[in-house]
C-alpha cells in the first residue's frame, strides 16, 4: 500500500508539473527550428552570435528556411567586418574591402582604380547611407558618361555595389540597383593582321616575360586573365596532339586548344620564364606601343591580339562553331563579332554549290518523302 500510494503521489507531481508548464506564458515558449533560427507566436526568428554580441532578426510565419538561412549569413558578414566604432565611411571602408578581394581578383588594379574614383566627391559618407544619395550618384555617373565609355561608367558602379555587398551582404546592396546602368554601344572588330602582329612583337626583348605572354597569347587567342591563372600542369606537351588546358573565366570549366608548333615554342617559353600570375595590360600595352615605334608601324593593343586570332581563324575558313569553342563564348553571336562572315567566305560557298550543280556530286532526293508525285507537299490531315 504504501508503495502504490509513493507511485501515485509521484504521479500526481508529474502531472502537476506539466500542467504548470502548460500554464507559462505562451510569449516564452521558443522552439528551435535549425540551428539559430526559432519559432513562436510571433513568427520566426534568427539570432546571430559575434564577437560576444548578439542580434535577432524576425520573420513572417511560414518563411522559407532557405531565406532566413541567407539572411543570417548577411548579418554575420556584416556584423564581422564592422569595426569597433567609427562611422564606417566610404573611405574607410574602401581599404577594407580592397584587402578582402586583393588575394581573389585578377584585375585588382582596375578595380581600385574604379572604386576610389569615387572617394573625392562621397568618401566622407557612411557607406549605407548611400541609397539615400541616389540623385546625386547617378548624376555623377552621368557627368562620367559625357568623356568616358559606356563600360568604365558600369565597371565603376559595379565597384561602388560589390563593395556594399562583399562588407554588408548582398540584401543591402538590393538599396543600389537603382544606380544607372548604360548601354554599351554595340562592339566592333578591332583585329589588325597577323603579320603585323608578328613584326611588331619581334621588337619586344626576347626572353621578357611580357614576350613570351604575347607570344603564347599570339597562338592560343586566351585573355589576360585566363594567362593569369595558367598553371605549370595546364600544358601538356607531351601529347599527341599537344594543348593547353585554358581556364574559362565564364562558367568555370577547362577547355583544351591545341598547339601548332610556334604555339608549342611559346608554351616552352611561357614555361622556361615562368611567366605564371597576373599580369596589367596598362603595362604591357606600353611596352606593345613602344615595340611598334621602334618597328615603324602603327600600335595596337594586347586586346586586338586576342581579336586577330578569331579574324584569323575565320579568314581561314574556320568554322564559327570552332571559333566560339576555342574562344569560350558562350553564344555564337558573340564570336561573329570578332569574325562575321565576308564576301569571300559568301563567294567561296556560292563556288562550291556551283561546282556541284556542275558536277552533279551532291545529289538530293527529290521530291522529298513528305512531298506528292507533283512535288506537292502533301497535307498533313
């Protein structure tokens, strides 16, 4: 008895105890969801921990998982890279953001450049005070478009938004879209003949690094920025049909250009010097500028290399669809820039269809399977 009354009584005390959990407030019962983010009456919220404080972020119920997991790496961005104090102004923040992407851009001097044109009319601003400054940025985007192009006007905004993202996460740089965005005049071929090419590029010491990146640039058609990320394990020589395994900078995949043998001899040159990293074209177009006055011939830039080899190719009788591989476009109007088909392509295959109409080669079934006795195309119902 006294055993059965001991169970009953604990019993009743289990009870009791769920019933006064049941009775707290319903404003302190907090459920966890996924690892900082909770559910309550309220909604959903997301906490963040950093450098011993603490901030909450709310959301509306039944808010996807996926975006409140997003948001809350946004304020941990954000609230690690916010110093202690400060009024975190543009100028100050333009050194850190130039020290987070130093290591990972290739043109990291182009985007300096881009972004501290901004700092002499905004640089005392708070950088998230920016979208309130709208009018006054687009203006002065405007001001840039009367003696700039069309694509450093855009390079330069883009400094300007990455720069919010990369220190404040990408929700905050939503405030900028409004920023202007010019259309670039459509493009033009600026090849120049290869043989020019060739003559302008002997007056270049031998045995430079910025010769031996010209060279292999001369046979494979890659950008600077794709040289800048060649590895010693990228060319194979040794195979039977020799290549270069070329980065794509657009979509992140390898692709193989092979190598004829001038090609072959600038990669051994590439190798020996080893001329690997980034390289500024500024530079090197002086040095290209400096070559062509001593060769008496016109200059040209590092750029209207890469645009000869696909003028080249296609005054060769190069496929487009070849041209747009090796190239790494990744649509075909984008190769017909740099090589539209010319008259003496159009004559070529007007010859070829003539010689078959002569020749009688290329016979055609006709009428076609579709097609009546009469030729007629007969009807489909």
């Amino acid at each position: 008895m006294n055993r059965t009354g001991s169970q009953n009584g604990t019993t009743a005390a289990r009870k009791k105890s769920v019933a006064k959990a049941d009775r707290k407030p319903a404003a302190r019962r907090r459920v966890r969801v996924a690892e900082g983010i909770y559910r309550d009456r309220h909604g959903l919220a997301a906490t963040v921990k950093v450098n011993g404080g603490q901030r909450e972020v709310r959301f509306p119920p039944g808010t996807p998982l996926k975006t409140i997991r997003a948001r809350r790496d946004e304020l941990r961005a954000s609230l690690r890279t916010l110093p202690a104090g400060g009024k975190h102004s543009l100028n100050h923040d333009a050194g850190r953001y130039l020290d987070q992407v130093k290591t990972t851009l290739i043109s990291f001097g182009d985007r300096r450049r881009e972004l501290l044109a901004w700092l002499p009319r905004f640089g005392h601003l708070r950088t998230l005070a920016l979208p309130a400054h709208l009018p006054a940025l687009n203006a002065h985007l405007h001001e840039w478009r009367e003696t700039l192009a069309a694509s450093t006007c855009n390079h330069r905004r883009h400094a300007l938004t990455n720069l919010v993202r990369v220190l404040y996460g990408r929700r905050a740089s939503f405030d900028l879209l409004d920023l202007v965005r010019f259309a670039p005049p459509p493009p033009k071929p600026r090849w120049v003949d290869r043989g020019h090419i060739a003559a302008v590029l002997a007056e270049v010491p031998a045995g430079s690094v910025t010769r031996v990146r010209l060279d292999l640039m001369h046979w494979t058609g890659m950008r600077p920025s794709q040289m800048g990320r060649l590895r010693a394990e990228d060319f194979r020589l040794d195979e039977p049909i020799p290549y270069v395994a070329v980065p794509r900078g657009k979509g992140g995949r390898i692709a193989a250009v092979p190598l004829v043998p001038e090609g072959v001899d600038a990669a051994h040159a590439f190798l020996d010097a080893e001329a690997f990293g980034p390289w500024p074209r500024s530079s090197v177009n002086r040095a290209l500028a400096a070559a062509a006055r001593r060769a008496g011939r016109p200059a040209f830039t590092t750029y209207q290399i890469r645009h000869s080899f696909a003028a080249g190719l296609q005054r060769a009788g190069t496929d487009v669809a070849d041209i747009q591989d090796l190239y790494g476009h990744t649509k075909p109007e984008t190769s017909m820039i740099y090589a539209p088909p010319g008259l003496a392509k159009h004559r070529a295959a007007l010859e070829r269809l003539r010689r078959n109409d002569a020749t009688g080669d290329a016979v055609l079934d006709w009428p076609p399977p579709f097609a009546g006795a009469a030729g007629q195309v007969r009807s489909s119902a």
